[in-house]
C-alpha cells in the first residue's frame, strides 16, 4: 500500500432515506393534485392513471425477469412513474397511448440505460414527449365538462382572455394532474416538511420564469398575466414534482439554482417564442440532458492535494 487516498470533493452524501420510503412519499405528495383529476375529468382519468401505473410496473418486472437481473419493482419508482405519466395525459387519451407511454418510460428511458439511477432523464416527461411528437392531436385534445376546447395558455396565446381564478382552483381544460395549483401546492409543501425536495429548483425555476415572462411577455409586470402563466401549463407540477427527481437534477447547491434557472429560462423561451403554448416537459427534457455539465461546473473543489487552498 503506498498510503495515497483519492480525494473528492463534496457533496458526500449519507442519508437513512430509502429509495422506497421516498417515492412512497412522492407518491403520497401526487395524491390531492391527481385526485382533483379525477374528480374533475371523472372516471376515464381514474382509469388512465391505473392503466399507466399498471403498465409501468409490469414492464419493468417483466424485463428484469427477461433480463434475469434482481427484480424492484418493491422501490415503487415505476408505480410513481406511472402517476406521473398519467397525470400528464390528457383524460381524453385512449388506454392504448397510456400503455405504449407506459411501456417506452420504463423499458426505453429507465431500463434500457441500467435502471433507477443510470436514466438519463425522467422517464414519465420522457414518455410524454414521445407521444406529443408520436400522437400529437390526441395529445393535444382537451375535453372538460363535456366540451373539447383549447387550454387556457393556448387561449392567452392568441390573443384571447382567461380566468385566473378557474386556473388556480383547477376548473380548466389540460392534463389529469395540471390544473389545480391549490391540490398541487398541498403536496409539495408536504414535499419540502419531511425533506424530500428543497426549494432550490423550484423556487429559481418559478422566479425565472416570471421574470422572464414579464420582460418579454409583452404585457410587462401584469399580474393577471403571470398569474395565467404560473397556474397553467403543467409549470407548478413540472416545477416541484419533476424537476427535482433526484436522478435527473443536480445534486450540488450552486447547481440546483443553475439548472432552475435554466428551466426558468427555456420554459419562458418555448412559451413566448415558440410555438407550443406549454413548453415545461420540453424544458425539463433539455435541463436534465445539461445535469452533468452542471454538476462538473459547479462542483466545489476539494481541500488537499491536488485541491485549491481557502
């Protein structure tokens, strides 16, 4: 033995936390934005919900089956997978879209890539890019209370007016789990109580986005205007629920604020530049693709040899 040590800089991350005991959490914190999902849509927002979970777990049991490897299915990350995915359908969706979506977030995003810890993006946002670009009409079409219709973002977009107050409560067309900011606020505080996530990401991700809104949003500082643009769109539950999964965002301080910042800016790009009137799955997508640039920027340097003096 020469007696050399390798040393690396922190963050030296130790914690009692399980990977199942979190996403049980995860879980727990989903349940008021995607039960107001389906109170609102009513019973085909119920079933696609089941339908993705389902179809999440057995994809990812019967590959490790196929690919003779530990099955973990008893993590419960493809069961929150699944939840999210189908938060993210529309109500409207055939089951068929929430099985494929199902299928190509656990076996193409997740296990393809070695598994829980090796995916290169989130699996559920990744699911649904795919059928945005696959099945975009279906993907696109929002029926509430009987009517198909335009999201209100969409609405804002071309020119027409929107109710605030119906999209912070959740009476508006969009996906399952989007529309209520109040169900989706209650489970991220539970969230930030018992630790699970801080408010780095989100709270830079949601301060950018604004800011940016009311630079190039063409409306200034107007509160009833960026009020419609944080309530709607999926930024609230994209925010605190899928920028934070631990694999896909940076684990170091200075990183965190950068990549929300990063998100902050994309999502604002997408949505007045661009011409989709959403933009958040697509800005989480590109953010979690730049997560290792980040950390190698922003990880501390460490004290010893080879390392900087302070």
């Amino acid at each position: 033995m020469n007696g050399s040590m390798n040393v690396s800089s922190n963050p030296h991350v130790r914690s009692k936390a399980t990977t199942s005991g979190i996403m049980i959490s995860v879980a727990i914190a989903l349940l008021p934005a995607a039960g107001f999902g389906v109170y609102n849509f009513g019973w085909r927002a119920l079933m696609l919900l089941c339908v993705c979970i389902a179809t999440c777990v057995a994809s990812e049991y019967i590959y490790e089956k196929c690919m003779k490897k530990k099955v973990t299915i008893g993590d419960f990350s493809a069961v929150v997978t699944g939840l999210l995915l189908g938060m993210n359908l529309p109500a409207s969706a055939p089951w068929w879209i929430a099985v494929i979506g199902g299928m190509f977030a656990i076996v193409v995003v997740k296990m393809l890539f070695g598994g829980l810890g090796q995916n290169f993006m989130n699996p559920a946002l990744g699911a649904r890019c795919f059928l945005l670009i696959s099945f975009t009409a279906r993907m696109t079409t929002f029926t509430y209370d009987g009517v198909t219709g335009a999201t209100p973002l969409a609405v804002l977009k071309s020119g027409g007016n929107v109710n605030t107050y119906d999209m912070v409560i959740g009476r508006i067309p969009g996906t399952i789990g989007e529309t209520s900011v109040i169900a989706i606020v209650i489970g991220a505080c539970f969230l930030l109580l018992s630790g699970i996530i801080d408010l780095r990401i989100p709270a830079s991700y949601i301060i950018t986005f604004a800011l940016f809104i009311g630079i190039f949003g063409g409306y200034g500082f107007d509160p009833y205007f960026l009020t419609a643009h944080l309530s709607g769109g999926g930024l609230m539950l994209g925010a605190f629920f899928m920028a934070t999964d631990y694999v896909t965002s940076p684990i170091t301080p200075a990183g965190k604020y950068a990549f929300g910042i990063i998100l902050g800016l994309l999502t604002g790009i997408f949505r007045i530049f661009g011409g989709s009137a959403e933009g958040v799955s697509y800005a989480i997508i590109l953010g979690n693709l730049l997560v290792p640039l980040i950390e190698r920027v922003t990880l501390p340097k460490c004290f010893g040899k080879g390392g900087e003096n302070r």
